[in-house]
C-alpha cells in the first residue's frame, strides 16, 4: 500500500474514533476500562489498519501466485501438482 493510501486509510479510522468518542457519554471517561480501550485505540490507530491492509493485500498476492503456478504445472502435465505434493513426502506418511 502507498504511503497516500495508508494516510487516508489512517484518517479515516482516526475520523470514526474521534466521532464514536464525542458521542459517547461522560460517564464512559469515569470508567478506567473504557478509557483504557479508547486510549489503546487511539494508539494504534496510525498504523493498525494500514497493517491489515498489507496483510490482505499479501494473502490475495500469494493466492493469485499459487493458482498462476498450479496453472502453469496443470498445463505441462495433469499429475505434475501431485508429483509435486508426494515425491517430497517422507515414505512412513506416505505408505
């Protein structure tokens, strides 16, 4: 993720933070257990959400690298992918 993503993506939680805390009420900031929440929130606000986003954004990477390989082995032969599962296999497991 750009750096111009990740900052609009960290406006926008800190934006929905900053909202859910001016609606709650007073009594939540006498209660040492909410307040510690909105403060931890508020701490990783910056860069949590950008986090997941790599995350994601590498899973979907890796997924789409796989099926491009499995592809690729399917289309020089049918039972390449499986080859390529049992011949590594240690011969115990796979007897």
């Amino acid at each position: 993720m750009s750096e111009a993503q990740g900052a609009i993506v960290t406006d926008y939680v800190s934006d929905i933070l900053h909202r859910k805390s001016v609606e709650a009420d007073l009594d939540y900031y006498e209660n040492p257990q909410y307040y510690d929440t909105l403060h931890r929130a508020q701490q990783e606000a910056p860069w949590r959400p950008v986090h997941i986003v790599n995350a994601l954004v590498q899973v979907a990477q890796n997924a789409l690298s796989l099926l491009a390989i499995a592809g690729l082995m399917l289309s020089l032969h049918w039972s390449s992918p499986w080859s390529c599962f049992w011949l590594p296999c240690p011969g115990s497991l796979c007897a």
